[in-house]
C-alpha cells in the first residue's frame, strides 16, 4: 500500500462504523466511508463536537449538518494551497490519498532532466495538475465540468503556478484525446482518474468495467517516444490493483519497456497507527 503521510493540513483522526473522523487544517469533518467496516470505540471527543457532518438519508443521497464552519477555506501540502468546500455526496474538492501520486510524478519530472509534457483526464480540481506544474511539468488539464476546472485555475493560483504552462480544458475527456490523435499530439505522461459509472454529453453511457481497457488503448496513442510515466487511478470500484497491472503492462510495457507497479493507496489513522484503503492506483514508468 502506498501511504500518503505527508501532510500536516490533513489528518484522519480515526475510523469505523462507516464513517471517517478527519481534520482538514483547524476544521474537524465527519464524512461516510464505505471502507470502514470495523468498529471503533469513539473515544476521541471530536466525534462530538465536529465543524460539520455528512449524514446519508434512507432514500439516497445525503446532506451536511454544519456548524462553525466556513463556506470555503484552504490546505496545504508541501509548498501546494488547495482550496477546501463541503459539497454535495460528501466531497471536499480534494482527495489526500492522491498526494502519494503527486508525490511520485513530481519526483520522476524533476529527474527528468528535460522539459516534461503532462496529460492529465479526467482531472477534477487539479490535485496532480498544481503538483506536476510545480515540478516544473507544461500540463494539460481536461475534465468535462466546468465548474471543476475553474476551481482547478484556483487551486493553481493559491499554489503558485497559474503562470506555468498549463492547459485548461473543459470537454469530454475521450473525444479530446481522439482530436489529440488527429493533431499528432504527444505527452510524457499520462494521468487519468476514471469515473465508475458517468454519461458523456450526447448520452453516452460510461462504465469503467467495459470502457476501461478501450480507453487506454486509445489514449495509449498520445504516449511521446520516450514516455515517463502512465498513471490510472481506481476509486470507486473493486478493481484488484492488479487488474491495473494487467492493463498497463499489455498496452504500455509491451511497446515502451519500463515496468508497472499497482497497489492500493491509503491514509495512515493516528488513532489506531493503521491504515484506511482509498482506492487502487496503477502506475507505469520507465
């Protein structure tokens, strides 16, 4: 497992009963977690007293009960300054297991010693977009919400680097990378964060099961000559981290060489020194 534990303006306090006890900066947020089955004794007293909770309701979806807490605000990791907002179905705009991602594609473009093109889909409010700008990475960003990739121009300001080349694109990821292909675009690495289930904007049902293997043999096209890194993250579903293995070493290693790596990412627990399963990541690099 690869554990993000370098963060100091995110902690997850505790765990258990299906929810999570987190610390984002001064603000304490008790959000729904699939994962945590077990159970915890609760002892610490900030499952009483947080800023703000998500409760599921019976009939689907679910709100926050807040208290003392602002609309907005920010955390920081490493040099980064991302902002931070409660939305709808329990999210906060920013998912901290990814900065064991961050962390790793910013180590191979700073080792790169040569200029770095960055392809990443699919791509939210910018977590790995900010983090391969700072490494010194020109980056194209694409996600078909425009409300995200206006909040990702933000996170870029906050962090410093919104005068990095940086491409901000709102589109449905799989036909910009077909016109990508068409134009003879190239990049030395690609991130991607799938969705498990979406639908494209003429009604086109995505589901990650059937649609993935197709999409990066697709995408695999916009790959340079001399590729970094391949990068594919699996929040959502049960993939086994080495179904991720499996993809990238038949449509990646095979032709470029390298070597792929998956395992689950995780977030460490103060409370019980263990850690919390987040989704599965595969990486391919040289």
């Amino acid at each position: 497992m690869w554990i993000a534990d370098g963060w100091k303006d995110y902690e997850l306090i505790d765990c258990g009963g299906g929810e999570k006890l987190e610390r984002w900066d001064k603000y304490i947020l008790i959000r729904p977690d699939p994962q945590a089955i077990w159970q915890t004794p609760r002892s610490d007293p900030r499952w009483e007293k947080a800023n703000a909770r998500y409760a599921r309701s019976a009939t689907g979806g679910g709100q926050w009960a807040k208290r003392d807490v602002p609309e907005r605000w920010t955390a920081r990791y490493k040099g980064l300054t991302f902002h931070v907002k409660p939305m709808n179905f329990k999210h906060t705009g920013l998912f901290p297991e990814q900065a064991a991602n961050w962390d790793f594609c910013g180590d191979l473009i700073r080792k790169a010693g040569r200029p770095v093109s960055v392809l990443n889909l699919f791509a939210y409010t910018g977590g790995a977009t900010v983090a391969c700008a700072a490494a010194g990475a020109s980056v194209c960003h694409v996600d078909a919400a425009k409300g995200m990739v206006a909040w990702a121009k933000e996170n870029a300001q906050t962090s410093g680097v919104a005068d990095r080349p940086i491409r901000w694109i709102v589109d449905d990821c799989g036909k910009f990378a077909q016109r990508e292909i068409r134009r003879g675009h190239k990049y030395d690495g690609i991130i991607m964060d799938p969705p498990s289930y979406g639908r494209g904007p003429s009604g086109e049902v995505w589901k990650l099961e059937e649609n993935l293997w197709p999409f990066v043999e697709l995408v695999t096209q916009l790959l340079s000559d001399e590729p970094l890194f391949f990068l594919i993250n699996s929040y959502t579903t049960g993939l086994a981290p080495s179904v991720l293995t499996y993809i990238l070493e038949t449509l990646v290693t095979k032709k470029y060489g390298g070597h792929t790596e998956s395992q689950e990412l995780g977030l460490p627990v103060t409370h019980t020194g263990l850690a919390l399963p987040c989704g599965a990541t595969g990486r391919w690099f040289r």
